[in-house]
C-alpha cells in the first residue's frame, strides 16, 4: 500500500519553539509529537484528535507546517533531510476535477465577509492570521487555500466550535454558486 510521508518544514520547526504562527491547540500538539516514529494511528491517539487527524495533516500541510516527501523516504526535488513526522495513505488517482465556475466579485466579497466576521467572532486574537490571509485573498481559489484553517480553527475555538460545520457549509455553497 502507497503512504504519504511527512515531515516538518522550517516553518514547522520554528513554530514548536515560538508559537508565532497561532496553531490551534490540537495542531500545535499533533506537530509537537511527530517524531518520525509514530505512526497516523499512534499520532491520532496520542494528539487525542481522533478522526481529525487526517484533516488536521492536512492543514499542516497546506499551511506550509510539514512537507511531503516521496514513498520509501527518498525526498523529492524540493524537499531537503530532515524528520518523518507521519504518514497517511496515498489517495486514489481521481478523475480531473471540473472547471470551478468563476464567481462574482460581490459573491467572493460576501464570502470574505462571512469568513472575516466570523474569525473576528469567535477566535478573538488567535484568528489574526488567518484575517490576514482571508483579506489577501483575490480569487475564490485562494479563499479556498484559507477554508481548512479557517474552519480548523472554528472547530478548536471554545464559542465558534458548534458553528463551524454550518459556516463551512455556507461557505462552500457560495464559492460554488
């Protein structure tokens, strides 16, 4: 079976020794015990973050925090020696996605809002970051790039956590509308 191999980035290194980047909780531990000898399962038990997990590798990953390296550890061009912090399995080859549809600027604007808003509502100063990144963003494909942080964020705050998959959902309808 084909495995996906992480490990973490300068970046990643850098944020375990100074907290600058505003992981959520449950991140910032799974990042902290990548080791390169623990296993997906092992992490996800150890981390206490269960079926999240994947999604929040995910999001390392995106966010620059863990890059991947090819099967069998060799790296790939642009990935340097350094540790394995996890692995999860490879996805199936998918068929070529569809165009997505262009969307309006008042539609990418009332999306920005929505994210906006709803960081500076429930994740206080930890969501400074992710503001940042949601008011760069010029394009429904790089609102995309924000959703999984975003919503792992929402997800790991003590007020938006109940709000976060209907926000999401939200989201989603409007970048595909």
């Amino acid at each position: 079976m084909s495995a996906t191999l992480f490990r973490k980035t300068p970046l990643g290194h850098s944020e375990i020794a100074q907290r600058s980047q505003g992981l959520p909780a449950l991140a910032r531990r799974l990042l902290i015990l990548v080791d390169g000898a623990k296993t997906l399962a092992q992490l996800s038990a150890l981390s206490g973050a269960g079926a999240q997990t994947d999604s929040l590798l995910q999001a390392l990953h995106a966010d620059g925090f863990i890059e991947a390296m090819q099967p069998g550890g060799a790296a790939s061009a642009a990935v340097q020696p350094g540790p394995v912090t996890a692995t999860i399995p490879a996805p199936a080859p998918a068929a070529p996605a569809p165009a997505q549809p262009a969307i309006s600027n008042a539609q990418l604007q009332l999306v920005k809002r929505l994210m906006l808003d709803s960081s500076r509502d429930y994740l206080g100063l930890m969501g400074v970051e992710i503001q940042a990144r949601i008011e760069q963003a010029q394009d429904a494909l790089a609102l995309r790039n924000c959703l999984a942080r975003w919503s792992l964020a929402l997800r790991e705050s003590r007020q938006g956590s109940q709000l976060a998959a209907p926000y999401l959902a939200q989201v989603k309808a409007l970048l595909e509308a």
